[in-house]
C-alpha cells in the first residue's frame, strides 16, 4: 500500500508538493531540534544522576564527572536556545476562549474522532504545551542553578539547595512527561514531524489541523 | 619470599589481567571499597624524644628507606610513643606536625658567610667558616684575655667573647659546648634557662 | 619540677598559676585531666587572661600582671590565720621554730640591710640565731616572737583580702573560694600540687614568686608528698638538662658555682659553699661539694688537674660581676663585647628590647649562629622591610652561619622537666651538609687548639690541657661525651667498710656521685648525672611498668638524682617515717631501713628517731618559710609593682623605695626605657600559644597553618574604649618599640578595678618574625623591657606597659 | 578489622545490597567537650597522617584557623566565647569534623556509586575516585562537613582514619589527643564510657551535661559529650537528622515510582498507537477523493 503513495506523502518525504504551506522557518526547525538533542543529552544525564539504574549512562559521555560537569552547561544552553526560540512565539500562543472547547473535546480527538477547527498556528493542546514547557525550562533552570557546584551552589544556603535539588528532580520528571506527549503528539499526527524536519506542511495537513492558519496562509481568509 | 620465574609470570598475568578488566569497566567491587594503603608498613622505625617543650614525649619516626646503602633516608611521619610513660602516645599540635619541623624549608643546608657591610649570603666551606671563627677567636683572645685583676689575684677570664648555648641541643651539646668554652676563660655563657 | 609529669594524677587540688600548662605543655597536661577524672581533683587558674588551661578550669580567677606575690600572700594570710596549715609537717619539716636574729626587721616594703645607693641588701640580719653550740636555736611551740613561723604570720598579715583585691585586682569572692580549696589540702590526707612557668620566672620578683608557692606548699605539707611540690614546667626540650649542665654565666655542671675572684683558692672556694649542718644530725649534703668539684676539674683536665695546682682551679674564670645575658647584651651594646656564638639560640627574638639587641649586634665583630633554621639573629643584618628596618651597608658584623642538625638527625639524651634524662636516636640524615652540634663544637675547638699549639698565645695551658679522648677528636660521639659526664674511677676505690674490697675499680664507670672522692681518684663531668652511664646506658631504659600505681615508671629512662622520681620524698612521711597518707605510699621507715616505691631522698639506713630532716641538702635540713641570705631580695616575699605598672601610685608602700623591686638591677639607659602610665595606661604581657613553639614552629607548615598571622589580644571594653574590631589592624607601643598586628578582640580579658582605678591588660603573644611560612610579623620583644629577677635576671616579660591604637 | 569489600554495609547508589557477610565491632569517637583545651593537636595529627596542608590563612579575631573546614582540613576546632547565665565565661571549644551517622544523608544522597561507602564498623568513607563533584552530600549531610577540593573538585571529609582501622591502629587525632577529650573504642564501650563522664559532670555542678549521639540519623558514630547540654552552644543541631526534602528526594521508592511513570509514559503512547494509530488528514483526504 505504501508503495502506492505519491511520495510528497510518505512518512518523511523529502519531495515538497508544488502547493505545500512553508509551517516553520529554518532557523526555528535548527532552534528547536538543537533544543530537542540538548534536551536527550540532558534527560540523559539527568537520569544517571537520578537513579543508579541508569548510571552506565555516564558513560556515554566519557565518565561520570564529565558528564556531571556537562550537565549544567548543556543546560544553560537549553535555557537560552528555548527562550529565544519561546520569545518568538507567544503571540500565538496566547489561549483563546474557544481553546476550552477544543481541549474538552481532546478525549475524542485522542479515540480517533475529528478535530473541532483550531482558529491559530497551534491548538490549546500546543498552547498548553509551550506554556508548561516554558515553566519547566525555568524551573529546571533556576533550581540547576542553585545546586550548580562549584560556581553558584556555595553561595545559597543548605534549605535552598535541598528544595532545589528535590524540585529539580520533580520538574525533570514532569517535564519528561510533557515531552513524551510532545513527541508522541507528533509522531502520532502524521505530517507533524516533517514540519519540523523540512519545515512544509500539505495543505490537506493544515486544513485539519490548523484551518484558521491555514485560511490566513492561503489568503482564503473568511474576515 | 622466593620469586620464582614461573610465580613472577603467574603474578605478572594476573595483573595485566586484572588492570584490563578494570579498564573495561569491571573494577572488582573490592577496589571500590578499599581503604588507603596503610603508609607506614615495612617502613624503618626510630625512637625519638620531642625537641619542643620540657615534657620530653616519646616519638616515633618513620623514614623513607630501609637504611641500604643506596637509600639516603628522609623522616615522612612522626606520632607519639605508646610506650611513654608520660605521653602515652599523644602529642600536642606542635609535637603532632613536627615532621614539618625536620623537613621545613628554613632548614640550613650550608654554611654561609656574611661580610660586614655586605647585604647577602655567601655560600662557602665549612673548612673556610671554621678555620676564620678560630683565627678570630684566638686573635681576640689573645688581646683581651684578663690574667690578672686589679689586686693581682688570677681570674684568667675573656670577657669579650660569649656564647649562648641552646636548651634544645642534647646533654651531650650542652656539656661539650660548657667544656669546650669555659677552658676557654669565657665568662658569658647562658642558655634559654635565663629568659 | 620536685616531682614529675605522671605524678600530677595523684595531686587533690592542681593549681596553675604563673603558668598556661593546657597551653605550653599540652602532653603533660594531660595528668591534671587524669587527677581530675580518676581523683576528681579541682583545677585552680590564676593568671591575667582566661587561657586554655582556665577553659577547662573549675575556680578562674583573673589577676593583673605581676601581682602574684600580694595574691598568694594573701592565700598564705588566710591559711595562717584560720590555721588550715599541717601543724605537725610545720613544727618538723620546715624552719617555722626557728629564732631568727633580733637585727631582722621589715618595714614598709624594706628588709633590714638596704643599701639604696647599691640597690642591693646586708643580709647579715637575715639569719637563725645560733646557740654556743653553733647550731640555731628553735622554739618547738612556734610561740617565740621571733620564730619564724610568728614572723611570717606578723609579714602577711597586711595582705588582707581587701588589700589582696585592691592590688591584683582580683574578685573577692573568687579569692576567697581559692584560699579555701588550697586549705582543705592542708589535711594529711589531701595534696596540692602547684605548676608554673616563665608566668612567675619573667617578673623582676620571680624567684619570690615561686619561694612564696613553696611557702605555701610547706604550710600544707605538700612538699615530698606524691600529687604535691611545687612543679617548674619548664620550656624548652633540655632547658632542664643544660641548667644542670651549668651551662649559665654563673654555674659550673651539677650546680657547683663559677667562682668569684673573692676566692683566691680552691680551697676557699669549696669552703664558703660546703655548708655545715646548722641542727644537729642534719646531713647538710652540700658538705660533699669538694668532691663533685674535684672530680669535675678531673674530667675536664685530666691529669693537668692536680692536688698541687688545686685541681687546675686557676684554668676557670674567676667572675668580676655577672655575666648574664643582659649584661651581656649591655656590655655588647657598649661595645665591649667583640665575638658571639649564637647556638640554637635566637636573642633577637627572644632577649629585650629588640632595639637594644639590634644596636649591639651591629657593634660585634663577628657573630657565629649554629641552627639548623634561619633565625632572625643570623640576619639581623638584613632588611626586611618594617619589621626589620636596617641598613646592611652600615653593619660591620662578620656574621658565619653553621647549619646544624636537628634532634631527629642524632643520638643523644635530653633531661625532661622531670629530671629524666632520656635517650634519643637518629632516624634520618641531615639536610645538605648540615653537622651536629658535636661536630661543630669540637671543629671549632681543634681549630683553636692547633693554633695554640702552632703559635702559642695567651694562656695556652687550658686548651691544651683538656682532655680530649674521643675516639675521632673532630667529632665526639654522644656516647662517649655521655660516659664522661657520667664519671669514672681513676683509681681503685677502696670500701672503707669491707677493707680489701673495693667499690669500684680503675676505669669503670661509676654508679652513684656517692662514690665521688675529693682527692683525684674520680672523674665526673655533672656529679648529678652520675649514675646515668654505668656499663650500660640507663637513659636508654623503656621498661613503663609502674608497679605502685603512682606513675613512677622507675625503669623508663634515669632521673637524676640516683633515679629519684620525687624529690625531698622522705616528707611524705611523718616524723616516725610513716607515710602520711596511706593511700599514697611513697617510701616509709621499715624498721631497718628506708624503702619504697622511689628512691628514698635520705640516708638509707638512718632511723626516724635520728632526727636527720628530710631536706638533706639544707644545713638546716628543714624547708625554709624563711629564705635567710639565700635570695638577695628578701628572706619573706614582698609585693612589688613591676618596673613599668599601671598604677602612678604604689598601692602598698609608702616609701618610694620600696615601689619596685628594691634589689633588681637595671642599668641606667634601660631605666631611662622605662615607660610612665600616663603615656602608656596599659598593662601588657607577652606569652605563648599552643600552636606554636617560640621562633622556631613558623618555619613549619601545620603550625603556621593553624595560627598564621600575629595578633594582640584586647578585652572588649577597651577595643569599645578605643574603636578596634576583630581583625582591625591595630599599632601596640611601649617606650622602646611598636609592633602592628591584627586585633582579637575578647572577653577573655576583663577590665580590673585595681587601687581605685579600671586596668586593661593587653596580651602580646610572641611566635612571629621577619622570617618564616606565616604572615610576616614584629618580633614581640620589640616591647619588653631590659630589666630581670633580682636574683636571676630573667626578664620581666610579664608585666609592662603599653599603648594600644587602631591603624 | 580489615575493611575490605565483605566489611562493607552500604555504598552510595546502589540498590541492590553489597556484600556484607562479616559484620565487625562497630567502632565510635567519643569526644568529651569538657576536656578539650583546644590544642589543636587533632587538626594537626589529621593534617600530617592524611598527607594534608591547608594554606596559611589569616587571622580574623579568633583562634579558630583554618577558619572552615576544607578538603584539606578535616576536622577543626571551632571556639566560641559565651557568657553563661549564673555560669559565668564559657570558652566553648568543640572538635567539628564528620560523625559517621549510622545513617548518613551524604550516602543517601550521593548519585555516585560507591563514592561514598558505609563500612560494617560504622565508618562513612568517601571514595574520592568515584566521587564526580555533585555536591549532593553536603545536601545530605545534617552536620555541614563535605568541602570539595578547588582543583579536583572531589568532595573530601574525616575517613575516620579508615587507613589505620584497617591495620587496627586507632585515628591519627585520637592518639594525639593529649588531654583524653578523645577516646576511641567499640561504640558500647564508649557509650558507658559517655555516661560516666556525663556523671561527673554532674557531680562538678554541670547538671544540664548530656550525650549526643542523635537518633534523627539512627546515632553516630562520633559521640560527644556537652556539658552545658544545649548541642546549640555547641553549634549542632539540636534535632539532627537528614533533611526530609533531601529523603524525599533521593528516596528509593519516589525515585522508583518516576522512574515506573516515565517507562509507563512510553507504553501508554505505545499500546495508544496500537489501539488508535496515527491521525493522517491526508491519507484522509484521499480516501475522501476516492
């Protein structure tokens, strides 16, 4: 059945469509699988520190001190990379009213049911996503800094690097969370992936899931 | 122990064995729970009397080489006696880090000479400072030695010389050293028992 | 020490004053811990600062600087006049039945006798009344009004507690508290013991300081008893060993005197100090004094020392005047002085008067230091910026230095503050090319030897002439200097009681200075330390055991004399040579003879019921309350302020006179040194922390790690007074000098209300130099003043003025 | 009392139990405050056995030096001066360094396998080697000890001399101390020994003198003795334990329990694909074209 598909339709296809919609540009697909790789290397390490069953991880990054070592400086760079790439995007992240209806009918859409039409560039799910992603970037951020030895650590005190500690461990766990949903989300909608990887979207792809941007791209716009 | 060849290969093999495995990522849990080498064995010990205060604790000194000739020994660690009646093995800071003491690096190494008005050290021989010091002292000796007093009665004392003995050198210093320059008609002579 | 480190665990009361032993003598303090867990004996601290030792102290009481004779008079006031004083030891043991003669007087701070022209006493008037039998008379029932025992009562009376607090400055409360717990050791049963330091010898009254303890300690009967006497903690390693060495301007080894030039003749000479008993049946041992002489002059001359030439007598000096380092350094300064040997010995640092010192180094020709560091003396020469602002070009001193090797690097044995003389081995080799001290003394001796014999020259005769029988004459082996000091028979010694027999035989070494004779027969170096090196090396010995429990350790290393532990050890019996407390044994009166866990300190086989007193050495055989002629300063301790008090009016006496010291010598440019209240209000000492060893542990890198930088320490009301904070760098100046250093601000010093006035006390402590791993520093004796002990001329470290300023 | 693999209880990050066969006598510094003058002998000793040299430092108006601890200065005493009311001038003088809690946070908290292992006698080693600068065991620790190296960045701490246990030689700074303010032994033994020293105290008008031997970490294996009693004066804590954020944190079943969500995350997205697959508009839209 595949093999019968015209290739702009498969699953990673690298042949654009003469009328595909251009969804993200190249520097914010470079931004954000920068962001995405600094992020495995960070829930990487992250996870070796956690818990002793992942600790043969730190080898992958030559020993566990250089991974220790690592770690922060991966992650301020994290930090700065989705906040410049974030600070781009709010506008059309701002939540809606009509996002409460689309988010209470998610259930369905998750069962296979059809969308209720997204008005922007990024349903509530998105919305809700970005916002959670940008609290648990400066969650993890400012509780990395407060136990980053030996440059900040030693001028907080002994409470605040314990509460750090523990609320770091927490944010990157909920944080996982989010991103298994990000990515799964992704996957799961076809087309989604190639958006972010060749930066285009068929029109069929955006008429589904984003008709309102879709309209505003197409200049088919109803206002 | 006997070193046998084949026992050397035998011991040979099991470290090469050993350290590949731990290069890989097998370091035997021992390893990972040993505690530092103990860095006194088999190492020469002295006994020794504390050069600080008047408590005259035991020590013991530990120094590097096993006293062969080709070892020139040097003292890495010192801790009290056990056997001290008085100390008992302890020892107070200055006693515990008196290995600091032996190997400072104020220690002296050579004899020097400074020459008056000079501004530095000159390193030279000891055949050199000895020789000068007794040319010096005889010559002054000679010239202001008091054989007689006033009323004529011999007091064959050399009142411009004097020595300061020190109350850390040995009975044996302190006696050879009082010896040595009282014959001498000296006079002034004190140790630290006057200040 | 009377008695020993160990011995301190058997002590009811530990009372430390003029003395920081928690601090300075750690490891020996570690006994007063033991007395006071497995004795629960109760520490008493009295010193101007909360030291260490008051930190884990169960009575502290501060005094001001220099105050220790009003305060320990008055302790002595209280126990006389309460009678809490072992009435039995008393009227046997000491000379409190004594009748002193009708010339005695005091008044008003002076003794009869005074010359104030010569600052010095005629103590003609201090002495026994002597019977027609020449022995002195004594008044059993201690009511004569000229016995001793009423004089002394009469002579600290005026030390109330009222007058004892307007001196010291001491809280009456807490005075009283002590004079009761030092009474309740006047029980048989209950000991005292005192320790001291250079807290009582650095004062211009520092003998009396420690006669006054002594006093207190006869009182008690704690003299000769185990956990009691009166316990010199003294400084340096062998301090002990070369004050027995004689190695002092006015001491010979053991002891014995150099002579003076009054005494034209040895014979003269022995006589004047061979004392006759002054009680009949005493033994008076200093009667042997020709034979340790003798015996001396045979060691250091061999067979030039003869009958016929008075044993080689005429080859010692003969002293014109003193020659004790002040008035060396005086005599430097002035010039007179032209060649120094500094051996292990750092006088910049530690001799007064930093100034002065500098001054007269430069005026020496040549200056020889053996040390195995770098001491400031050796580069006294050298500028070092402030801390030592000098100008090379303009020194003419030839200055050698001769590295040495240290204890670690040689054999030999070094004499405890117990007497013990204990030997040590070589565990490495010296750096470089350092040498022994043995090696560089000889080196210098044949050098100058071979002069003598190449050119001859002045006096020849006692270099030459001294023996020299070292197997390898450039460098004596400890062994060997150890056998001579120890002594040998020169002759067979006939046993007067076994004829035929004899007590030793030619060349062996001898066993006890009880086998000293006066005719050449012997030869002994120290007389003291006779016994120390027979065929075998006893100071060697390490065997601990301590079969009576009371820490004797008898077969651990030797102490003199003849391996006595406690001296005066026959004391701790009572007149029928019972021991007084039976729990303590120490010797006792078998019936035959004396026996017991130590050497008895008595003639071994004299009963009791002889009546021979148990302070052999004295001709009186009983210790003294009354010093009689033997300090040049007085028979009683007196209260006198130190050459530089706080206090612009004596708080005593009314005659000026009697301000300070009346018999404590100074020269006139050191009294013009002195400083007035007015300029510098502060009372100041100098002393030692625990971290550090005089000059030498700031060449270590621990101790410099663990007190790295100078500092003075300031009571918080004054550094409220003058705006100093904690580590504030803060200018301290006496008349003759200033130091700068960071201040430590504490409450570990109170202000004292003293004679109507408030008195900061500000502590110097020393340590610090130009030359070093820690922080560079002011050497301390840039402050002190140059005037000692009337009776030693140690100086007075302790107590002088200064002023304090933020930076 | 070799302290080899067998003799270890706990190491640091490792869930599954370490060989533990031979148990040996749980040992304990007993450190009595009233003793203590404050000599420094034990910072020295420690400093010279443990090859150790802090830097010379300065003095700041107190005769606490070094003035922390350090990766070079693994005890140090600390000195403070109290007025006590009724009591008068307290020089409170307390030896600071490790207390080998039977419990110890810095092991619980410690991500590094075996860089910080518990020995059967009760000493708290850290293993320097495996050690990766983290800083979790100060987190852990209730009594503030860890210091890192500033050049290797290792975290360093009192080893109890586990160097000389193992030949059966007792600590560097117990041997020197001079004035017997510490002992070493087997815990009971100094535990009784503790108690009687707490009974003389009592007896010299010390009524309030007490133990510390915190139960909030399961004991230590340092134990004092306070004389004044209040740990406060002393500068420790007065309910010691291991800080209920850091048990929580590095607790073995919340750690677990992320661990299980996170795996359950991938399989919830794994059996949803299953059951629902993936959403394609555009497969869609052809088939509405056909």
């Amino acid at each position: 059945m595949e093999g019968t598909l015209p290739p702009e339709r498969r699953g990673f296809a690298t042949d654009r469509p003469p009328d595909a919609i251009r969804r993200y540009s190249e520097a914010e697909r470079l931004t954000h699988w920068a962001v995405a790789l600094l992020y495995v290397a960070l829930f990487a390490s992250g996870l070796a520190l956690f818990h002793p069953f992942f600790f043969w991880i730190s080898a992958l990054f030559g020993s566990p001190t250089t991974m220790r070592i690592l770690h922060p400086f991966l992650g301020v760079s994290l930090a700065v990379l989705f906040f410049a790439y974030a600070s781009r995007l709010w506008r059309d992240n701002l939540l809606l009213p009509s996002d409460r209806i689309w988010l209470r009918r998610m259930p369905g859409y998750m069962n296979g049911k059809d969308e209720t039409p997204v008005e922007g560039k990024y349903n509530a799910g998105q919305k809700l996503m970005y916002w959670s992603m940008i609290a648990f970037v400066a969650g993890l951020l400012l509780t990395g800094l407060v136990i980053w030895r030996p440059y900040l650590a030693p001028s907080f005190g002994m409470t605040a690097r314990r509460t750090a500690g523990l609320l770091h461990a927490v944010f990157g766990f909920v944080m996982f969370v989010g991103i298994g949903v990000h990515f799964y989300a992704a996957v799961w909608t076809r087309g989604s992936m190639r958006a972010m990887t060749r930066g285009w979207v068929t029109r069929t792809w955006a008429r589904y899931h984003h008709p309102g941007w879709y309209r505003r791209m197409t200049g088919k716009v109803a206002e | 122990m006997k070193l046998t060849r084949r026992r050397f290969l035998q011991g040979t093999g099991a470290t090469i064995g050993a350290t590949s495995l731990a290069a890989l990522g097998f370091a035997p849990e021992r390893v990972l729970a040993q505690t530092r080498e103990f860095k006194l064995a088999h190492t020469r010990e002295t006994r020794n009397t504390c050069t600080y205060c008047s408590v005259g604790c035991g020590l013991l000194m530990y120094s590097l080489g096993d006293g062969s000739r080709n070892a020139r020994s040097r003292i890495f660690h010192i801790e009290g006696d056990p056997d001290h009646p008085v100390n008992r093995g302890t020892l107070c800071p200055k006693g515990a880090s008196l290995v600091d003491f032996v190997n400072s690096p104020d220690r002296l190494v050579t004899p020097e000479y400074r020459a008056p008005g000079a501004d530095a050290w000159k390193p030279v021989t000891w055949e050199f400072a000895l020789d000068r010091i007794a040319r010096r002292m005889k010559d002054d000796r000679d010239a202001n030695l008091v054989e007689r007093n006033g009323q004529g009665v011999t007091v064959n004392r050399w009142p411009t010389f004097g020595v300061l003995a020190a109350s850390a050198s040995s009975n044996e210093t302190g006696y050879l050293t009082h010896k040595v320059f009282r014959s001498m008609g000296v006079v002034a002579i004190d140790n630290q028992a006057r200040v | 020490m009377t008695n020993h480190w160990t011995d301190i665990k058997n002590a009811d009361v530990v009372m430390v004053m003029g003395g920081n032993p928690a601090e300075a003598h750690p490891c020996g303090f570690k006994w007063v811990t033991e007395a006071k867990a497995n004795n629960h004996a109760r520490l008493i601290v009295v010193d101007p600062r909360f030291t260490r030792t008051a930190a884990v102290a169960d009575l502290f009481v501060q005094i001001r600087p220099g105050t220790d004779i009003a305060f320990l008079s008055g302790v002595m006031n209280y126990l006389l006049s309460n009678d809490h004083v072992q009435r039995e030891y008393v009227a046997a043991y000491t000379n409190a039945p004594f009748v002193v003669r009708e010339q005695y007087a005091f008044d008003d701070g002076l003794f009869s006798g005074y010359d104030e022209g010569a600052r010095s006493y005629d103590k003609a008037s201090w002495a026994y009344e002597l019977g027609p039998d020449g022995f002195a008379q004594v008044d059993p029932t201690l009511r004569h009004p000229r016995c001793v025992y009423q004089l002394l009562k009469r002579h600290v009376s005026r030390y109330t507690p009222e007058v004892v607090s307007r001196i010291t400055g001491a809280d009456p409360a807490r005075f009283r508290q002590v004079c009761e717990l030092v009474a309740s050791t006047a029980a048989p049963d209950r000991v005292m013991t005192s320790l001291y330091a250079l807290g009582w010898t650095q004062h211009t009254v520092g003998a009396q300081n420690i006669r006054a303890m002594a006093m207190i300690q006869l009182l008690l009967g704690n003299m000769g008893m185990p956990g009691g006497g009166v316990n010199a903690l003294r400084g340096h390693s062998n301090i002990q060993g070369l004050t027995d060495l004689g190695v002092l301007s006015d001491l010979l080894p053991g002891y014995l005197t150099v002579p003076k030039e009054t005494e034209p003749d040895w014979k003269r000479y022995v006589e004047v100090r061979a004392l006759k008993p002054l009680r009949p049946g005493q033994m008076s041992y200093w009667q042997n004094y020709g034979k340790f002489f003798v015996s001396l002059q045979k060691a250091w001359w061999g067979d030039a020392a003869t009958r016929e030439n008075g044993f080689a007598y005429d080859y010692l000096p003969k002293l014109d005047r003193l020659y004790d380092i002040l008035a060396v350094f005086e005599l430097m300064h002035q010039g007179r002085v032209h060649g120094y040997v500094c051996q292990g010995f750092n006088p910049l640092a530690s001799a007064p008067n930093r100034a002065k010192v500098t001054e007269a180094l430069s005026k020496l020709e040549f200056l020889v230091v053996i040390d195995p560091l770098r001491t400031e003396t050796s580069e006294f020469w050298k500028n070092a910026g402030p801390s030592n602002p000098v100008d090379p070009s303009r020194i003419r001193t030839e200055v050698f230095r001769l590295p040495s090797t240290c204890f670690a690097e040689e054999d030999g044995s070094l004499t405890n503050s117990s007497r013990w003389l204990q030997w040590h081995y070589k565990g490495a080799e010296p750096p470089g090319e350092a040498r022994g001290d043995l090696g560089i003394v000889a080196g210098i001796f044949q050098r100058v030897r071979a002069l003598y014999q190449k050119e001859g020259g002045k006096l020849p005769d006692p270099i030459l002439k001294l023996t020299w029988p070292y197997l390898d004459p450039a460098s004596p082996s400890p062994e060997e200097v150890a056998r001579e000091y120890n002594g040998r028979a020169l002759a067979d010694l006939p046993d007067k009681a076994n004829p035929g027999k004899t007590l030793a035989k030619r060349g062996d070494q001898l066993t006890t200075f009880g086998l000293l004779q006066d005719d050449g027969s012997t030869a002994s170096g120290c007389w003291i330390y006779c016994g120390s090196y027979t065929d075998q090396n006893l100071m060697a010995r390490r065997d601990p055991a301590d079969p009576s429990g009371l820490g004797l350790a008898p077969g651990w290393a030797w102490a003199w004399p003849v391996n006595r532990r406690i001296l005066y050890n026959v004391a701790s019996t009572d007149p029928a040579g019972k021991p007084w407390d039976p729990r303590r044994p120490l010797v006792r009166w078998s019936g035959e003879q004396w026996v017991g866990a130590d050497v008895p300190d008595y003639k071994p086989d004299v009963p009791p019921s002889a009546g021979m007193r148990p302070f052999i050495l004295n001709p009186e055989g009983v210790g003294r309350l009354f010093g009689a002629d033997k300090l040049v300063d007085g028979p009683f301790p007196e209260h006198y302020e130190p050459f530089e008090s706080p206090l612009s009016a004596d708080p005593l006496h009314r005659r000026p006179a009697a301000r300070n010291n009346p018999a404590a010598r100074i020269f006139p440019d050191d009294r013009a040194a002195l400083g007035s209240p007015d300029e510098f209000p502060y009372a100041a000492t100098t002393y030692r922390l625990t971290e550090h060893f005089h000059f030498w542990t700031k060449h270590a890198r621990i101790p410099a790690v663990l007190q790295p930088e100078q500092f003075v320490e300031i009571g918080e009301a004054l550094a409220r007074e003058k705006g100093i904070r904690d580590g504030d760098r803060v200018r301290v100046r006496s008349r003759r000098g200033q130091l700068e250093a960071k201040a430590l601000v504490t409450k570990r010093i109170q202000p004292l209300q003293v004679a109507g006035r408030v008195v900061h006390t500000v502590g110097v402590p020393i340590h610090w130099g130009f030359i070093g791993l820690t922080r560079p520093g002011y050497l301390a004796n840039a402050l002190t003043p140059v005037v000692g002990d009337a009776n030693v001329q140690t100086p007075e470290f302790k107590a002088f003025l200064v002023n304090v300023e933020k930076v | 009392m070799a302290l080899e693999s067998l003799d270890v209880r706990r190491r640091s990050a490792t869930e599954t139990t370490s060989p533990s066969a031979r148990s040996s006598v749980e040992v304990a510094k007993l450190i009595d405050v009233s003793r203590c003058i404050g000599c420094k002998a034990c910072q020295a000793a420690c400093m010279e056995w443990n090859d150790l040299r802090d830097r010379v430092g300065e003095t700041r108006g107190t005769y606490q030096n070094p003035p922390d601890l350090s990766d070079q200065s693994w005890t140090l005493m600390r000195f403070r001066e109290v007025e006590l009311p009724g009591k008068g001038l307290a020089w409170i003088i307390v030896k600071d360094g490790c207390l080998h809690c039977a419990d110890p946070g810095c092991l619980r908290a410690c991500p590094a396998p075996g860089a910080v292992v518990q020995f059967s006698n009760g000493v708290v080693d850290f293993h320097e080697e495996n050690c990766i600068g983290c800083g979790y065991c100060q987190a852990g620790c209730p009594f503030n000890i860890p210091r890192f190296g500033a050049r290797d960045g290792k975290a360093y701490k009192c080893t109890l001399c586990s160097d000389r246990l193992a030949v059966g030689l007792e600590p560097a700074c117990i041997k020197t101390c001079p004035t017997q303010c510490l002992s070493f032994g087997a815990k009971a033994d100094m535990l009784r020994l503790a108690a009687g020293r707490v009974r003389e105290l009592q007896g010299r008008g010390f009524e309030e003198a007490r133990v510390y031997d915190p139960p909030g970490v399961s004991g230590t294996h340092v134990v004092y003795v306070l004389p004044h009693g209040d740990p406060a004066l002393y500068g420790l804590p007065r309910e010691a334990g291991i800080s209920p954020l850091v048990t929580l944190w590095r607790s073995t079943f919340a750690r677990g329990l992320g661990v299980v969500t996170m795996v359950s995350v991938l399989v919830a997205g794994f059996f949803h694909w299953m059951k629902v697959g993936p959403v394609d508009p555009d497969r869609r839209a052809d088939r509405k074209e056909e």
